[in-house]
C-alpha cells in the first residue's frame, strides 16, 4: 500500500483509478499477469469500513458482530508534502433509510483443535454455500471442548493447553497468546497507529467505487524481530518481512522472480503461530513492507476466513495439514532416478536412453517422455503416433522389465488445430467467456465441471491402463481470471483454485488404475500437497537460479508439502558442465529427482569425468534409498517437508531461523550445496555434534569452513543417527529389502536410533544401536529376524 503521494503523483492516482482504461494506460494490463489488489487499499475513490467495536457476542457460541466505522483517503499538505490519510466520513447512499452507515456485521470464532482457531469476519451477506476443496472434508472440525471460556475486564477469553485468545470489545481486538502468556500476534485497530504520521490501513473492508464489490483487510501486528516463512514456493527471500507477496498462481517463466508456480496462502512466523488465509481470490500480503509493524492481508474475497495455528513449526505443520490434507506415500519407484529432456521423440529413442543407462551403470527408474510423443509436438490429443511408437504396450511393458516406469507430458489447454478442440466445445466443458465463447485462443477445461473432469479421466485412462506410471499435470497457471465457470463463479475465485482441481483430476483417475494418486505437477494452491509429488518448474541454467531453487523448496516445504523436485542442472538451456556437476548432489539429496530440460541432459554426453560424478552421486542415493523411503513416510505422516529449513528441527536456535543455502534431507542429514565453483564453503551447525558423510570428519555446532567430500557436496549427518542404507542396484525394483545395512553416526559411542519402512510395512519402525566394547548391536528388532542387518560405523 502506497499512501505517501507527491502532489503530481496523487493527482494523476486519483485520474487513472477514475478512467476504466487506466491499466492498459499503465501498461500492466497483460493476460494472465498475477492479480495484486494491493492498490484497491490506497484508493481515493473507495470506502473503508473500519473494525471499530464489538457490537454483540455470545461467549457459547463465540459468534457476534463488529461495528464498522466509514472513512475516505483525504490529502493533507504540509511543508510541501502530500500525505494521504484516513478520515471519518458520513454515509453517501440515497436513500439514508435504507442502508447502514456504520455496518454491525458478522464475527466469529470456532475452535478447530487445542492448537487451532479459525476467524471469520464478513463484510456483507453470504448467500452462496460451496463446499471447501481445500479442507480435507470440506469443513473445518469442532474442539470447543478443547478450550475454557472465561469474562475478563472488557472482553472475553478462551484458553486451551496451548495458549489462549482475548477478544476485546471496545476497541474491538483479537489478541493471540502461547501457552506461557507470550502475545504471538493481534489484529490491528485505528487506535494502535494513531501514534505515527505514517497513514496505516488496521483491519477493515474496502467498498469499491468502480463496482460496489468488497475485499477484506485482515491486518495483524508483527512484533520486533519477528520474521516469516512459506506462502509457497517462492524463489525470492526466505524470510518474507518486508516484502510484499502476491497469491495469484502464474507462470513464472523461471525461478528467479516474485511471482510463483505454486503459491500458498499459509505462512508462520518464529514467534511460534501460523497462519491459513482459507481463500482462493487474489491476496496481497504486505508483510511489514509498507508499515513494519504490520501484517497486511488484502483478500479479495467479501470476508475474511483465517485459521491460527500455535505451536512450534512441527506443531504448526501437522495441525495445518491435518486440515488441508497431508500427502500421500508415492510408490518406490518414483523415489529413483528420472532421466528427461525436452524430448524424446520415439520409442527408439526411449530405448538407446534406457539402453545407455543400464550400459553405464547409472541407476534410473523413470524414463520421461516429454512434449514430443504425440504426432504433433505440444500438441496434446492423448495418442501414440504409430509411426513413432508402433506398440506401446509392448514397449511400456519391456521397459518395466528393465526397472524403468514411462511418465508422459500433457496440459489442460487444447490448440485450436487439437482435434479434442471441437470435443470440448460441442459438449460445453470448456472454461467461457461472458459472452458464451472461449475467453483465450484454447479451448481450457473447466474442472470445476463434473463431466469435463470425466470427459479429461477418460481420455488419461487408456494411457494408465497401458501401465504408464506417471502422468505430468503440467501447466495449469493459466484459468483466464475473466472467464465464466461450471461453478457459477468467475476466475476471481476459480483461478488459483485450477491447479488444486487439476491435480486432483490426475490424481483421482491414476488411483483408480494404478492403486497409487502419483503425479508430476507444476501448480497448486492449498490443498494439492494431498497429491504428490510437484516440481520447481523452469530455473535458468545458473548457480544463482540453483540457489534460488533451494529457497523455494524451503518455502514450499514450510506449507505443507512433504514432497518436491526440481530439474537438475536447470531447465531452460545447455547447462554449462560445472553447474551441472554441482546441482546434480543436490538434486540427488531431495525427495524426488528429474534430469530435464534442453538437451543434452543425459550425463554421457558430458566429460567422463562428469558421467563418473554423476554416477557416484546417483549410486549415494540408491544406497541411501532405505533411509529416503523410510523419512518419505514418516514425513507424510505428520506434514513434515523432506526437504527441510534447519528450524523445523531446531526451533530454539536462533542461527537455525537465518539459513537459506542448506537444508536438513529428512530429520538426519544436512546438506550444504556448493553454489560457487569452489571445493569447500561456509557451512552452519545447529546445536549437537555433526559428522561428515564423506569423510566422517565430527565438528560441533556453529560456523565451519568444510571441504566437499569425493562427491561435490557437504553432507553431514547428526551424532546418535542411524542411517540405513540398501545394496546398490540399479533400479529399486531390484532391491533386496531383506538385506539391509545400519550405519552408525556417533561421537564417542553414543547411542544411536533410527527410523525404517519397509515397501510392505504398515507403518515406520524405530531401530536403536548401542556400543558395547566399541562393537555395535542392535538393541531390539522391530522387524522379528525378517530382515539381516549388517551394522557398520562411519567413525
């Protein structure tokens, strides 16, 4: 929000949000660019009701209404500066009997869990009911037994076991609290900015002049020091104070700017809460850029639905995937390697890739064919060309004999020259405009049309019938914001709810048939960590686009996304050698793992010093595959990110909240990237003793300089780990699971545990080592002699 205006400035502000042209005037009016309502908050033509008072309140029900309050922007000259400024003003409807100038208006609270609470606040009537796709079963659940009620002076407060909320009544505020009495976080009110020249919106709703529609402003304070995390994958900086972060799913064309594949309307901050915007409109979060001791959430939805989770990162996670969903276990295979590019054209294609991957010893597990397997490329009407692939069941069955899954491309968007084009325009399941037309040059499908999501599982069925693995729901960025929906609504609400839809689609049919919802995603909003597993989309091929990866991976990770890949290496030209020989380690130590992009990709066609680095990071990876699937599942379990930001494990270390260039690969193993073309780097230690995987070198907590080991990368694993590793092989196919290999991280004979599941287990195991006359054993065998352990030390 921008309320400091030059004379000239404010002048010509005013005119262009007067002239319906205004945008194309400003040369931002470009299809499909992310939607930041942001300046609907700074308007001279719009009204702001402001959250005054608590006009009514039940403590039962905790439902009540707040009185709102009317005011304008007016400017003020002073010393030759124009500052713009909330002022009272009197009602402006005719006629006056009709309308409320000061709106009483609905609030509620409801009491999710122990942990969780959910705000809502309306700025109108609600007459439309649909039905959540973002929670789990489409409603939030009741715990009101979960919290005690009690009158305070002024107001009323509900405490559970894990904090309390105060709701005062004049003025009205919402007041969140931990269990030890700590204010995490408070809504905003015109009486907490009247100590500052600076102009601050506090919670509130904006009428539009252009069309009378309303938006909320959920604003919430930030406390000194506090910094926040998540809303997606975001590639710019980790911590998002003082920054302004636009939720509009775009096509981001790269991984190295604002906007973002897969955004996430959900953060946490350090203090120890988080939060859920539950909406899928455009949202414009000001977190403290403008003013910073704000949170400014602009929504564009007429209320304000916000679930507050408290705890520590882990409490916070698993309460906000216990309501969005956590994602499900994907199949082993898909834990191999993906070999890819940009594309093959061919069976024989597939077969001299695959060919040379089990010649050279690289082990893989997913051969993908990209943009080219239909009979015109990008042109996606869901059939093999015979020419090109004259049998594949035959071909899609001898490569599982090899140990090699197919994944193939697609997208929601049929060409005009797509003979599938007129299928969905005769049988009206493509995505109109106001008119009755097609908004864009494609025919999009409405998944919010039950038969269009039919007519779409039919045409990817026969495909998983041949028993292709994996379907690659790419796109899906671009639901036009101005169409008209199955749903009865706009793209206003239907689009960042595309790729959730989407998802699901391919998901749901890939159950179905393979047993397994698997996919290769590119877009989300909330909800679609339910259907694992998504990819970083497009980085450039740079050490600074590898970096910026790795912060969107943190990101994304923070949202409740258990599993994430990326293309190594870069996707959107040749990679030089020396950034593919680093990012391939990385790339190695994340959940899932593609090669992909313009050729060449494959590792033979580089130096053979390189086809050898590649194969020995793919070989650390294949032998770590016990402990990959094994952290898989219990990651999912409890909504907890694979790759993962230090402070998820160490909340209490405050260096932990700092680091953006390394991640914790599971519970046990930090990981260090080398992004300069350099053999070592600086490398930072949560608390407790670390010890190097390569080298077994042990260094306390704190800042060291660590050289890379024969592998170019650090990778160091936490003193009293187990880490259970497999035979190699070249395909996990191939594994032997009865044969299984504990290798022991421990300074000075420290116990050590573990965490083991097997492919047909039910659920995680626990193993736990001991030394006894400086030989290891295993204390107990939750797997009852099933299994032969090989116990090893890396000391």
């Amino acid at each position: 929000m921008i309320h400091k205006l030059s004379p000239f400035l404010g002048v010509l502000l005013a005119f262009l949000c007067m002239n319906e042209a205004s945008a194309q005037l400003q040369g931002t009016d470009i299809l499909n660019e992310p939607t930041d309502i942001a300046s609907d908050f700074a308007d001279f033509t719009n009204t702001y009701y402001l959250a005054e008072e608590l006009a009514s309140f039940d403590p039962e029900t905790a439902n009540g209404t707040i009185k709102y309050n009317r005011y304008e922007y007016s400017t003020r000259m002073a010393f030759n500066n124009m500052l713009a400024r909330l002022v009272p003003v009197e009602a402006n409807e005719f006629p006056g009997t009709e309308y409320a100038a000061s709106p009483e208006l609905p609030f509620s609270l409801q009491f999710v869990s122990s942990r969780t609470i959910r705000l809502k606040a309306t700025s109108g009537p609600q007459f439309a009911n649909h039905e959540s796709l973002m929670l789990v079963n489409g409603e939030a659940p009741d715990a009101r037994d979960d919290w005690e009620y009690s009158a305070v002076e002024g107001g009323h407060q509900y405490k559970s076991e894990h904090g309390k909320v105060v709701i005062t009544e004049n003025p009205w505020h919402v007041y969140l609290y931990d269990e030890e009495g700590k204010l995490l976080t408070s809504t905003v009110h015109m009486s907490d900015v009247t100590n500052t020249f600076t102009p601050v919106l506090p919670f509130s709703y904006v009428r539009r002049a252009s069309d009378y529609s309303r938006s909320m402003a959920a604003v919430m304070s930030l406390q000194p020091g506090e910094k926040i995390y998540g809303f997606g994958e975001s590639f710019t900086q980790f911590d998002k104070r003082g920054e302004k972060v636009v939720l509009w799913v775009d096509d981001a064309n790269g991984t190295q700017n604002e906007t973002m594949y897969k955004p996430v309307p959900f953060y946490m901050s350090n203090r120890g809460y988080g939060v859920f915007m539950h909406h899928s409109t455009p949202i414009s979060v000001d977190v403290g850029k403008y003013y910073n001791a704000v949170n400014s959430m602009m929504i564009g939805d007429d209320e304000a639905d916000l679930f507050f989770f408290l705890g520590e990162p882990k409490d916070i996670l698993d309460e906000y995937t216990e309501l969005t969903g956590k994602a499900s276990m994907p199949p082993l295979w898909s834990f191999g390697f993906w070999m890819s590019r940009i594309t093959y054209f061919s069976e024989e294609d597939g077969r001299q890739v695959i060919n040379q991957l089990r010649d050279l010893e690289i082990p893989a597990d997913v051969l993908h064919f990209d943009t080219g397997w239909f009979g015109v490329d990008w042109r996606a009407d869901y059939q093999f060309p015979e020419d090109r692939f004259p049998n594949p069941e035959q071909m899609i069955q001898d490569f599982k004999d090899r140990g090699f899954h197919i994944s193939l491309w697609q997208l929601p968007y049929m060409t005009p020259k797509n003979e599938l084009y007129n299928e969905l325009i005769q049988n009206d399941l493509a995505i109109k405009d106001r008119k009755g037309n097609i908004p864009v040059e494609d025919a999009i499908i409405d998944f919010s049309n039950p038969d269009a999501v039919q007519w779409y599982q039919d045409k990817l069925e026969p495909l998983l019938e041949m028993g292709v693995g994996a379907i690659k729901v790419d796109f899906g960025e671009a639901a036009p914001e101005n169409g008209l929906y199955h749903s009865g609504r706009t793209g206003w609400y239907e689009h960042n709810l595309y790729p959730l839809r989407y998802n699901k689609a391919v998901a749901d049919i890939t159950k179905d048939i393979s047993g397994n919802g698997f996919i290769w995603a590119r877009s989300t909003w909330a909800g679609s960590q339910r259907y694992p597993v998504h990819w970083g989309g497009d980085p450039a091929t740079t050490i600074s686009a590898m970096s910026a990866t790795l912060r969107a991976g943190l990101s994304i990770g923070l949202t409740g996304f258990t599993f994430w890949s990326h293309d190594i290496g870069g996707f959107t030209t040749a990679t030089p050698e020396d950034v593919y020989r680093r990012w391939t380690p990385f790339g190695m130590l994340t959940s899932h793992v593609r090669s992909h992009g313009n050729p060449p990709t494959e590792p033979w066609e580089y130096s053979d010093e390189f086809l050898e680095g590649f194969r020995k990071a793919d070989n650390m990876r294949y032998r770590l595959m016990a402990y990959i699937y094994s952290q898989g599942k219990y990651s999912s379990d409890r909504g907890l990110p694979m790759l993962r930001a230090l402070f998820v494990e160490y909340p209490d270390d405050p260096g932990s909240w700092l680091i953006d260039d390394q991640y914790l690969f599971g519970s046990d193993m930090l990981v260090a990237p080398l992004f300069e073309n350099a053999e070592e780097r600086d490398v930072y230690l949560p608390p407790g003793n670390w010890i190097d995987y390569q080298t077994g070198e042990t260094y306390e907590s704190g800042w060291h300089t660590i050289r890379a080991g024969e592998i170019p990368i650090v990778v160091l694993v936490k003193s009293g780990t187990v880490l259970p590793h497999i035979e190699l092989a070249q395909s996990t196919k191939d594994m032997d699971w009865s044969n299984l290999e504990l290798r022991v991280f421990s300074v000075d004979g420290e116990p050590a545990t573990g965490k083991i599941y097997l492919p047909d287990s039910d659920e995680v195991q626990t193993v736990s080592v001991s030394s006894e006359n400086g030989e290891w054993r295993l204390v107990d065998d939750p797997f009852d002699g099933n299994i032969d352990w090989e116990i090893t030390s890396n000391q």
